[in-house]
C-alpha cells in the first residue's frame, strides 16, 4: 500500500503538470477517482485472490464488494487535494519552480 500511495501521489502531480490552469475541485475529484479505482484493484488482489484481508468495508454503507465505500471515497477527495498542494509545495522547494496554487473551480 505504500508503494501504490507513492505511485498515486505522483500520478496527482502529473496530472498538474499535464493540465495545468486545471481547477483544485477537478484535480481532487479525479485524484479521488483515481485512488478509488486503484483501492478497489489492489483490494482485488490483495484480499480476494490472495486471500490477505488487509481492509474490508463490507460492513461499511454503499461498499462495492467489501473493497471501497463510499464514505472512504470521500475522504479521498481531501487527501487528492493535499496531494496537488504538497506536489506544488515539493516541485517549488526542490526544484525552484513557479509556485502556483491552481483556482478553486
């Protein structure tokens, strides 16, 4: 899981710098759609086909198959949007970027 949050916070980065102008509320909804779609393959793998039982939802309200809900979709909308923030942060500490935070909407 930490390898995958590693990849996906770059992936968020990228996705600034592939679009940038992009609203903050775009990045953080498809950061979150992004981290929900690898929670779910990784769940697949991880707790279906291995059998490992790293995290199970299926107690929690509108899970889909015990892998991802939607309250913890949610919550990924916020941590999507510290992601883009601390890529603009990182990129300008390190690499003397421009900082920019993008517009809201």
């Amino acid at each position: 899981m930490f390898l995958l949050g590693g990849v996906l916070f770059w992936l968020i980065g990228l996705m600034d710098e592939a679009w940038p102008g992009a609203p903050l509320a775009v990045q953080m909804a498809l950061g979150a759609w992004g981290i929900t779609c690898a929670e779910f393959l990784t769940g697949l793998v991880v707790n279906r086909a291995l059998g490992l039982g790293v995290w199970d939802y299926s107690k929690q309200p509108h899970n889909l198959m015990g892998q991802i809900c939607l309250p913890f979709a949610a919550c990924w909308v916020g941590l999507a949007g510290a992601a883009v923030i601390l890529d603009d942060v990182l990129r300008w500490v390190l690499f003397g970027e421009a900082f920019s935070l993008p517009p809201v909407f």
